[in-house]
C-alpha cells in the first residue's frame, strides 16, 4: 500500500506537475510539499489535506486511507464558486477558436460578477505575460479599457486574446518581436476582460493545474 507521501507523489507526476508548481496550486510551500513526499509529514494536518485535494481536484476522502489516525479532514466549503467553459480563445495567428458544443463547468476561487465565463487559451504568443497554452481564463464582462489589462474580442472567427496598453489595443504573434497594434473594426467586439487566469488541472475533459493570478512583465 501506497502512503500519504507516494500516493501524493504518483497524482503530482500524473499531472504532470513539478513540486514547485504543486506548491503553487495548492498554497503549500515547496520545502513542505518535499517533506511530505518524502515520508517525513505523515501526520499532516486537515489543512495541508483540503489543500491537497483541491490541487488535484480529488474528494475530499481521498487521502483518508492514506493520513494518519485522529487526523481529520472536513466537508469542502459550501460556498463553492463555479463558471462555465464556452470555447477557446486563440493566443496566436495560427490558432483556431472554437466553440465547446459540450456543457464544462469549471471550480473557481471566487465568485465573479453576473455574465462571468471560461475560455480555455490555445496558443503560446502570450507566454511572457504569463498566459499559456492550455490556460483557463475568466472573462469579467467589462468593456471599458483599462491600462494593462488583457481583453477578449470576439469575432465570427471565435475570440483572440488582446491586450490595452499606452492607449491602443495590442496583439501578439509567435514571430513578431513587438506586439502589433490592433485596431477594433465592424465584425469584432471586446467581450471582456481578463479577470484571473488558471493553469491546467485534469479536469473532466479540460486540463487545469491550480490558480495562478495573471501577472504583468
């Protein structure tokens, strides 16, 4: 039988997760994740556990056959926030964005004004600013521009990821050293803007990996 340490161990590496990104997800620092593996905090508290769990979206009983005796693990928290994933938005000439013709509904930290939704990021042109590939980000439906916030537009095309800076709208291609301005025309709209960005974790058919908040370079 596995114990607390290898069991969090075997679901980090299945997720593809290093220890620092582990630590990043579920609040922990990474000294304490490592010592957890390593066997040496068997007798985790229930705080470590709720954490733990919600990194990897596993129950809240999943560990219990692994912890120690008289440690115990309570009910998640009943005010438990979610938004619904419409489709992607591309982050990158080359990407395509589409529509999910399934119902995905996704955990979130906190709840979001009326209207809020998900769009999972395909495309790598934003990896600098700490949005990447496979991300989810929240879309807040605000349309005033604000200086240094991301923005989605929509399109016939589906939506792309911008960005509102020195006055005018930004998008970013793969082979562009600069960001190229854009200029907002008939056929598209800003949607929204980029609220909190999340990095991928197995979850249901969309990959999600613990809350990151969306940085500026």
């Amino acid at each position: 039988m596995l114990t607390l340490g290898e069991e969090i161990k075997r679901l980090r590496l299945e997720a593809g997760m290093t220890q620092g990104e582990l630590s990043q997800a579920a609040g922990i620092s990474q000294p304490m994740i490592a010592l957890i593996e390593f066997g040496k905090r068997e007798g985790t508290n229930s705080k470590y556990i709720n954490k733990l769990c919600a990194a990897f979206n596993v129950p809240t009983d999943h560990f219990a056959q692994f912890i120690s005796p008289g440690v115990s693990v309570p009910p998640p928290p009943s005010n438990q926030h979610t938004l619904n994933v419409l489709g992607t938005v591309a982050a990158g000439t080359m990407d395509v964005p589409e529509l999910f013709t399934e119902s995905i509904t996704i955990p979130v930290s906190e709840s979001y004004p009326k209207g809020s939704f998900a769009l999972k990021v395909v495309g790598r042109s934003c990896e600098k600013w700490h949005i990447l590939n496979g991300d989810i980000v929240v879309v807040v439906p605000n349309v005033d521009l604000i200086e240094g916030e991301f923005y989605v537009i929509g399109s016939a095309e589906g939506h792309t990821l911008k960005t509102y800076r020195d006055g005018k709208l930004w998008q970013f291609r793969p082979d562009d050293v600069e960001p190229v301005e854009f200029k907002l025309s008939g056929s598209c709209r800003v949607v929204g803007h980029v609220a909190m960005t999340y990095g991928p974790r197995k979850f249901g058919s969309i990959e999600m990996r613990g809350k990151r908040s969306k940085k500026q370079d």
